[in-house]
C-alpha cells in the first residue's frame, strides 16, 4: 500500500476514480499484488468476499485516507526538523475561495539552508493544504499561529 501510494503522489495522480475500486491506487496494488505473494492472497481474500463486507479493508478509500494523513505528517515533521536547524524562516500563508465558497488556503515556509559544501541554498516548502469555511480574520489568525507554534517548538 505505501508504495503504491508513494509511486503515485511522486507522480502526482489522483488515487481513486469515481468509486473506491476504479482508480490508480486499486489498479496499481493489483498489478503490485501480482509480484508480491502477501498482497495477492490479501486481493485473492477482496475477490472471494466481495457479496460479504471484509472485516477491515485495508484498501478502502478511508484507509487510504489515514494512510495519507500519516505520511502527511511524516513529511511535515522532516521540514519542520530541518527548519529549526536554520536561523531564520518565512511564513507565506495564502488563500482563495474555490467552487464550494469555501476558503482554500496553503501554508509555504521559505527559508535558506546551508549545503555541505556551506553554500547557502534558497528552499521553500509547502506544508499544509486545506480549506476552511470560516474566513474571519480571527480564524485565519489561529490557524496562521498555530502552524507558526508547529514549527517553533
């Protein structure tokens, strides 16, 4: 499953399609199942229940869901780590309103790391994406501290 799900977000596709079992993330773990001996009884059991509900899925689109939150957060940590080995960052928080008036925001620290051949290099790192129906300048404050407190503990 991770590596699936790696594979895919290096490449930037969608994992599902428009039901849980069409998609790239199911096609490409059948194809994977087909090489390694687990996932295939493990697709072999999906195929031989499929009137029946398996007890845990772990391909079901909520699975995928938490396996991509803690990836998330994995990489988040990693750029939060080599932050705070730096002196100094920037916060660039922006928004816009999408489709469903909702307030589509991301979060983008910039900051200069030193190589090993101690040459400064310019990075900037996206760390969060997500939406908020409130825009309040209140709310928006929040959420720009709390990433803020993330990073600078």
């Amino acid at each position: 499953m991770i590596d699936a799900v790696k594979y895919l977000a290096k490449e930037q596709m969608a994992l599902r399609g428009h039901d849980s079992y069409s998609g790239k993330f199911y096609n490409l773990f059948a194809l994977l199942a087909q090489y390694d001996s687990a996932a295939g009884c493990y697709m072999q059991l999906l195929r031989d229940r499929s009137e029946d509900k398996v007890e845990c899925n772990l391909i079901s689109p909520g699975n995928q869901r938490r396996l991509l939150s803690c990836i998330k957060a994995l990489i988040q940590e990693e750029i939060i780590c080599s932050i705070r080995n730096q002196a100094a960052f920037s916060l660039i928080f922006d928004g816009t309103t999408d489709t469903s008036r909702k307030e589509a925001c991301s979060v983008v620290l910039r900051f200069v790391e030193m190589s090993d051949a101690y040459t400064p290099t310019p990075m900037e790192r996206l760390i969060d994406v997500f939406t908020t129906g409130d825009t309040s300048a209140a709310n928006l404050e929040q959420l720009i501290v709390a990433t803020l407190e993330k990073v600078s503990e």
